[in-house]
C-alpha cells in the first residue's frame, strides 16, 4: 500500500512509522499481516510496538538495522522468526526500499512541475 504521510513534517521516522501503521491499521477489512519488517534500529521498531500495544495487536516485529552504505548489518526481533524467515526478510525489506523510494522520487517530479 501506498500512503503519503500527512501528519509528520521534516524527517522524523518514528512519527511517519507510527502515522502510517495507525491509518493501515484503521482497515478492518484488510487481513492483519504475520509480521511487521521495519528499516531501522530499535527506534522504528519500538514505534511499531507501541502502535501494536495500543490496538491489542500481537504480531511479531523484526527491524532491518542498517550500516553507513544502507546494507542490511542486523535483524532485530524474534530469533526464531529470523532463523526461518531471514531470506524473506531481507528480500521484502529491500523491495519495500524500492518501491518506497520510486513513489517519492515520483512525488517529487510531479511537485517540480
């Protein structure tokens, strides 16, 4: 899905997580997800949690930790989930990556216009 945030101005992460789990989850007609895959540290993750805490929601949140070239260095969350789901992780976090950063750049283009 794709949300614009509409609440947040300037870089603020955590607030944009919180902002963009909070209207997904206003859907009671979409299916819940199995687990949450965040980009970020503890942070994002524990932003994620607290969105989950307040609606009652249990399900499982892995962070995709990043190092200073943006490659996966760590997985934080459920070790076992890591273990059996590592590979999938990684590879929706990184398609996610993508397909967020083609919706800004269009964003973008069309306000330059």
């Amino acid at each position: 899905r794709k949300f614009k945030i509409k609440t947040v101005k300037g870089a603020n992460d955590p607030a944009a997580l919180t902002e963009i789990l909070e209207r997904r989850f206003n859907h009671d007609e979409w299916a819940l997800p199995n687990m949450i895959v965040v980009d970020g540290n503890l942070i994002q993750r524990n932003a994620a949690k607290a969105v989950l805490k307040k609606r009652h929601l249990e399900i499982p949140v892995v962070s995709v930790v990043k190092d200073a070239r943006h490659k996966p260095k760590e997985l934080v969350g459920e070790k076992s989930l890591i273990e059996l789901h590592k590979y999938g992780i990684l590879l929706s976090n990184s398609e996610a990556h993508r397909f967020a950063l083609t919706f800004h750049k269009k964003l973008r283009s069309k306000r330059m216009l």
